[in-house]
C-alpha cells in the first residue's frame, strides 16, 4: 500500500532533479559544466527507469537502464577526451 506512494514521491523528486538539471545545463558557461549537468541527467533518467520497473514489475526496464548507464559512461568519457584533447580517438 505505501509502495505506490514511495515511488510517486520518488518519480516527482528526481522528475524536478531532472528538469534542474536541464535549467543548470542551459545557464552554464563552460563545457565543463555543461558535461557534469548531462552526466548528473544521465543519473537520473537511469533512476526514473528503475524507479518504472518497480512500479510496473518487469526485468525490462532493468536492463534499458544497465544499457542507458553504460552508453552515458561512455558519452562523458567522450565529451572530456573530446574536451581535454580535441578529439576522441587518437
């Protein structure tokens, strides 16, 4: 009974964690910054997609969000080589 509650109130806080990033994202001025707001946007889409295979019960949206995590690693990775050296691959 408080399950569907816990993960409305969840799903609302990381829903406003979300669009407070998207907002810090906007007013940055460096890329530094401007990849640190993806990244922490990348953390809470992978939340949200937890949060959604409690609620609904399937193993699916686990596995969207293990593939969801390993391609943000691996985009910020690329953002900072990109940054730090002006190209991904060398």
């Amino acid at each position: 009974m408080i399950l569907p509650i816990a993960l409305t109130i969840a799903a609302t806080c990381f829903g406003l964690a979300l669009l407070l990033n998207l907002w810090s994202l906007f007013r940055a001025d460096n890329p530094g910054d401007k990849i640190l707001a993806l990244d922490t946007m990348v953390v809470n889409i992978i939340a949200l997609i937890v949060i959604y295979g409690i609620a609904f019960g399937t193993g699916v949206f686990f596995e969207a969000a293990m593939l969801f995590a390993m391609m943000g690693f691996v985009s910020t990775v690329a953002f900072c080589r990109y940054i730090l050296r002006g190209n991904i691959i060398e």
